[in-house]
C-alpha cells in the first residue's frame, strides 16, 4: 500500500466552495429525499408504494440528467455555468411544490402525479448541477492525498443539511406551512446559483474532452471500460451496495421515530445524532488519507451494521441517539472513502462522465432497491396507528435489519478491490478506452 507522509494542503477558495455548494445542494435534497415523502405522507396517502415509486422516478430522471450534462460538461470544458444555471432552476422548481395540494379541482391521485412530476424536473435540474457539474468540479479541484478529507467533508452535508431543515423548518411542516418550506429553500438555492459564478472558477487545468458527446455519454457503460479500469467499477458497486442498505430505511425514517417510536422531539434526536456522527467523519477523513481508502471501506461499514443492529432494538430516546450515531458515523466515513476511491480512479478529461456513473451507483439503484425492500418489509409487518380515527400503516424497525443484510454484500466488490490492490494492478486516472498491460 502507498501512503504519503505529507498531504496536499486545502486552499480556503476550494473548501469554501465545498461547504456552501456542497451544503446548498443537500438543503434542497434534504427535501426531496426526506420531506417530499412526508409531505405525500401527511397530506395525500400513508401508502409506501406512492413514495417508492416517486423515488425511484427521481433517481432515474437525476441518473440520466447527469449522465448527459456531465459529458457535455467535460465537451465544454467547464463545469461553472452548469453549477450556476442548474441551481438557479432548481430553486425555481422546489418552491413551487407547496402549490400542489389535493382538493376542488385537483383529486388526490392528480395531486400525487403533479408531484412525482415536479420531482422528476427538480431532480433534472439539481442533478445536473450538483451531482454532474459541482462533483466534477470538485474531482478536478483535488488530488489523491487530500480526497479523504474533502469527501469526508461533503458527507456531512446531507447531515448538516438535515439539521438545519429540522432546527430551522421542520416547525413550518409541522404546522401545516407546506408552502413558505418549500418557498424559502427554493430561494436560498437559487440565491447560491447567483453566488456560484465567482466561487465555482473552473480549474487551471481542466481540459476540454476531444470524445464526441454521445460517444462520452456511453463511454463509461461500455465492458471494454469495464475491463480496463476494473478499481473503479469495483468500487461503484461497492457504493451501490451501501447506498441501497440506507435507502431501505432512510426515506421513512422520520415517519418511524414519530409515529412508531412516538418520540415527539424526533428533530432533537436527529440533530443530536447528525452533529456526533458529523464530528467523527471530519475526524475520520484524516485516517482514510493516511491509511488508505480501500482499507478504510471494510471497518467503516462494520460501524455501520453495528449501528443497525442497535437501532433496531432501540426504542427510547437516548438509545436512539447512540445507536444512530454509530449508524450514521459508519455511513458517511464509508462513502466518504469510496468516494474518494472513485476519484483516484477517475479517467483524465472523463470527470464529468464518470458522475454519471456514480449516479447510477450512489443513486438509481439504492434509490431503485433500496425504497421497494423497505416498503415490501413494512408492507409485510403490517403495523399501525390511528390518527384522527384514520388507521394507517407504520414502519417496522426490522428495516433496519433488513439494510444490514443488504450491506453485507459489499464484502463481494471489496474482495475483488483487494485483490487488485494486492497484486500491484494500476488503473487509476487512465482512459478507459486506452489499452493498458496491467488492467
């Protein structure tokens, strides 16, 4: 294994850029991800089905939209107008989802299309921006001795984003004040699109691809890329894997800590959860640049299973607290080392590419998998409560046991990695489309 005895430092223009854009971005997937299901939940129908298939809808149009923009991107040869344009238009789509809301005129089931619907632009938009422009932008921006740290960094922003949606909005939901919640993240993405402009500048060094554009879109889904660059798609599984084990509990999470578990202050639990678990990640991006990311994935991920273990026997509050810490301290320092694996691997000229890939991995399939395996759990428990004599179904806190089984099976990518990683296999920052003896 290599390791470096001095990291590259990391200028305050790059983290700046990180934190505010990284944290805008999950502001407004804080509300797509987790409190569109609630709004469904709240106002439209308890089914779990109507939020899987939303999710899944989502993830397949955001997967696409960076499949695209990102190799235009890496044809332009620049990443800042994307960021911008993108944010601006994402605000724009997110503050109008409070408009939507079933009565005269509008019957549930058109209320519900209209906002499967708005989800799929907003994911457009935001995808694009965010998950194509920005992490491009970020690849390029970083090199291999300081990526654990920047990536450690940007797991905690759908953290942080949490906490502050919860701290600052959640009063706004739990009043019924759909429409200014979704209004004031609207407009604070959009505000940061306008601020991206001078914050985003595009690296020194970045080059325009000479691919042709939909020959790049696809480049990365051929097997000859496959073959050649084997670390990286190894470690897009291995992110696969993981973010489908938290898709199976994270979109009804909130739902079964106020509903099932009955803990009123369920913002104050996950607050204190996401700021402890937030202060080990930092702490652990250091780690995973010394030791190595490979070598980081394993443990990371056993932390992980060990928090889902104790969640699912959890049931008051400060249980719930440490047992979700470990659970959600486990998650981010693992992706935050895959991540960073995938950007090692990443092709020269390709980073743009590459995101779409990552969405496929980070996104359409946990978000594809992931919702269905804990709908079909919670379907199966059958449990309820009533609420204004209306009988409604509840999670189960065997979803968690059911996303512990499901991590297990990073143990098949991480074999190969390992394997590759033990017999001196080089591939990292080569084009896949390049013939290379040792790939």
């Amino acid at each position: 294994m290599r390791q470096r005895e001095k990291l590259s430092p990391i200028s305050p223009r790059l983290m700046s850029g990180v934190v505010i854009l990284g944290l805008t971005g999950q502001l407004a997937w804080t509300v797509e991800n987790m409190y569109l299901n609630v709004f469904i939940f709240e106002t439209l129908t308890d089914s779990p089905h109507v939020i899987a298939l939303m999710v899944a809808l989502g993830a397949l149009t955001a997967t696409l939209a960076t499949l695209f923009l990102g190799a235009w991107s890496d044809r332009a040869g620049t990443r800042r107008p994307f960021i911008v344009i993108g944010y601006l238009l994402w605000g724009a789509v997110t503050a109008t989802f409070g408009l939507v809301h079933a009565g005269p005129g509008m019957a549930i089931a058109g209320a519900v299309t209209a906002i499967i619907l708005l989800d799929c632009v907003m994911s457009f938009f935001g995808a694009g921006a965010n998950d194509a422009a920005f992490n491009a932008w970020v690849t390029d921006n970083t090199d291999d001795s300081n990526r654990g740290r920047i990536d450690a960094v940007l797991q905690i922003m759908p953290m942080v984003a949490m906490l502050v949606v919860f701290g600052a909005l959640d009063p706004l939901t739990k009043d019924g004040h759909w429409f200014l919640f979704f209004a004031i993240i609207g407009i604070c993405t959009a505000g940061i699109g306008v601020l991206a402009w001078p914050l985003a500048k595009d690296a020194p060094t970045l080059k325009k691809s000479t691919e042709g554009y939909f020959s790049s879109v696809i480049l990365g889904l051929r097997p000859s890329s496959i073959r050649r660059n084997p670390s990286l798609y190894l470690t897009l599984a291995a992110w696969a894997i993981i973010g489908t084990s938290t898709q199976v509990f994270l979109p009804y999470i909130i739902v079964y800590l106020q509903r099932r578990l009955q803990i009123d202050a369920y913002a104050l639990v996950l607050a204190a959860v996401i700021i402890s678990a937030s202060i080990l990640s930092v702490l652990g991006g250091r780690i995973i640049d010394r030791v190595g990311k490979v070598r980081s994935i394993l443990p990371a991920t056993a932390i992980m299973i060990a928090g889902y273990l104790g969640v699912f026997f959890a049931r008051t509050t400060w249980p719930v607290i440490l047992c979700g810490t470990i659970m959600f301290a486990g998650f981010m320092l693992s992706v935050a080392a895959i991540a960073a694996e995938v950007r090692d691997n990443t092709p020269a000229q390709h980073a743009g590419m590459v995101q779409g890939l990552r969405m496929i991995a980070m996104v359409l399939i946990p978000m594809w998998i992931g919702p269905t395996v804990g709908a079909t759990v919670i379907s199966s428990a059958a449990e309820t409560y009533t609420d204004l004599g209306q009988v409604k179904q509840v999670p189960t806190p065997w979803i968690f046991i059911a996303a512990a089984v499901v991590a297990l099976f990073v143990l098949v990518p991480m074999a190969g990695l390992r394997y590759i990683q033990k017999h001196d296999v080089h591939t990292v920052g080569q084009d896949p489309r390049s013939s290379s003896p040792s790939a």
